[in-house]
C-alpha cells in the first residue's frame, strides 16, 4: 500500500506560513473549520503559521507580513477556483496544490466532464442547462434522455450545494430553478445507481478508496457534514483488481485535468461494477468529517503528516511557475 512520503523539513524550512481559510464562497464555513484543523496541525508540528481570510483582510497583506508560502484552505469559488492561485503566483508566494489551469477546469464540473469524455474516460450521460435560454418544456425530454433519474448540480460549486435528485419533468424545472441560485449553468447528469466512491491523490498516487453509504436521497451537504447517519468504509469492499483500476481511473482523471500537488476524485460504480468519474476537488475538505484524511490514515498517514506532506507541494518549482 503505498504511504505519502512525510516532509523531513524542520519547521524552520517551511518559513512562515499563511493558512488561508475562510472567504466568502457558499462553503466559508467548510473552509473555517478546514483552516482551524489545519493550522493547529502546523502549530502543534511547529511550523510558524497563522491564518489569514481573504474576507477580512486584503491579499495585498500577505507581502507586509513578509509570508514564505501559503497553504489553501479556500473551498468553493475565489479559492479553489483558480482566483487565489493567479493572485499569489502574481505577488511570487509559493502555494500549495493545483495551478490555475487545474484549479479552474476542477472547479467547472461541465468542463471537467467535457476533457474527461474527449479522452474516452468513462462519466455519466449529461444535458447542460443555461439560464440565458432555459426552456422548462423541455424537461420531459431532458429525463427520458437521461434515464428518467437525474442529479442537479450547480456548474461552479462544491460541497454538494444547489445539487438535488429528481425523478420526474416537474422536480426537474424546480431543481433547475434553484441552482440557477447558485450559478448560471447547470448540469444535469444521468443517476448512477449504485455505490459511491472517493479517491484522495497526494504526490502523484492514489490513497486507498473509500465507500460511503447514506440514508439521504443522495451524499448532500448534510450527509457530509451535519449529521452522523453517513457510513465511511475503507477499504471500501473492492477486490484487489477493482481497488487498482479505480485507483488507476482516479489519477488519469486528476492528471487530465492538471490536477497537482493533492485532490481527490469522485466517483460512482454502477450494478454491472463500471465506474464513473463525477468530479475533482483540488481543494478537499479537511475536517473531522473528510474524507482525505480517512484514507491518509488507512494509508498509515497521521493527520498531521498528512498537513505536511500538503504543505510541501509548495515546494514544487513546476507548481510556482506554472
């Protein structure tokens, strides 16, 4: 099984740190509690951070404060969207996880499916809903070509927000309805019945899958977050050779799309055990609840080895060039 390799840095090698958390996103309050658990794993290691919310206070700090790198703990848009990283590589400070490109295309969940499918990787059948053109009459259409079991999803946002499951043409306008709330596209994607799987990527390898099991109609914001009916399992159950084809899928997934430093990839597997990707996070939660941290441990990772090995993608020259 393969383990991270753990920073041998001395604390005094990362510099001083800014653990930037928090933002103004649908998922601030993910990314406070992320940040938090974070920079308390650096203290306790040593490292001189201290958090910074690009909410309160401008970016244009970060150079008084005379900051060595940053590691990201901004979920959601201004922060795992590609903003934050063209920001920081322009004031030169050495950033953990994905470039811009990587960030941006992670964070279009219709462009990430578009690079997927142009190179043959396998993801569900989808429809894309703009609200400049929307028409409801063609809901009736949009489930029967889908299988008449469909997943709504914001384009541009994470933590399950906006998303909902319906089953008939009606549900489907109102679904749509609401997650233009959120964003002008839509995507509107085949139900895939059957498990749900994630798969944390760290220094170019797969971390051991996990499978999650919920009561909810889906694994929403609540499954994910709020409540403690949402089962983990890892090892998730999956045969020696299925566990290295998703590992496999998931790191093809994650390079296509410029995917670097860490992330994680979703995906589900149907009743004839064929995969599906759903989507890349380039900036994964990283709470009690997360599920990165879940694998790292299986992998033999301490959480706060996990920390160091994130933050030593900021040390990649590639990575603060690019």
């Amino acid at each position: 099984m393969f383990k991270p390799s753990v920073s041998t840095h001395s604390p005094e090698k990362y510099g001083k740190v800014a653990v930037l958390l928090g933002g103004d996103s649908a998922e601030r309050e993910v990314s406070l509690n992320s940040g938090n658990a974070v920079l308390n794993a650096l203290l306790r290691q040593g490292v001189n951070a201290f958090a910074f919310d690009p909410a309160e206070r401008p970016l244009n700090d970060l150079l008084s404060l005379d900051v060595d790198r940053a590691l990201i703990m901004l979920h959601g848009r201004g922060g795992e969207d590609g903003s934050m990283q063209g920001a920081l590589q322009f004031l030169k400070i050495p950033y953990t996880g994905s470039r811009v490109l990587g960030s941006a295309l992670a964070m279009d969940k219709i462009h990430t499916k578009q690079v997927w499918q142009s190179l043959g990787l396998p993801t569900a059948k989808y429809e894309i809903a703009d609200k400049r053109h929307f028409e409801a009459g063609k809901c009736s259409a949009i489930m029967d070509k889908l299988g008449n079991e469909v997943m709504v999803k914001p384009a541009r946002e994470g933590s399950s927000i906006g998303m909902a499951r319906v089953t008939s043409a009606k549900q489907l306008e109102t679904a749509i309805q609401d997650a233009f709330k959120y964003d002008n596209q839509v995507l509107l994607e085949q139900y895939i019945d059957g498990p749900e799987f994630t798969v944390s990527v760290i220094q170019g390898q797969a971390l051991p899958s996990i499978r999650m099991s919920t009561p909810h109609t889906f694994y929403d914001y609540a499954a994910k977050y709020q409540d403690n009916t949402t089962e983990y399992y890892c090892p998730s159950g999956l045969s020696e050779e299925q566990e290295a084809q998703l590992a496999k899928l998931a790191s093809r997934a994650f390079d296509a799309i410029s995917g670097s430093g860490w992330g994680r990839i979703d995906v589900m597997q149907d009743n004839q055990r064929q995969f599906y990707l759903l989507e890349a996070n380039t900036v994964p939660g990283m709470t009690e609840k997360s599920l990165v941290p879940k694998a790292a441990k299986v992998a033999g990772l301490t959480f706060d080895e996990l920390v160091l090995s994130i933050l030593s993608t900021s040390f990649d020259d590639v990575a603060n060039k690019a």
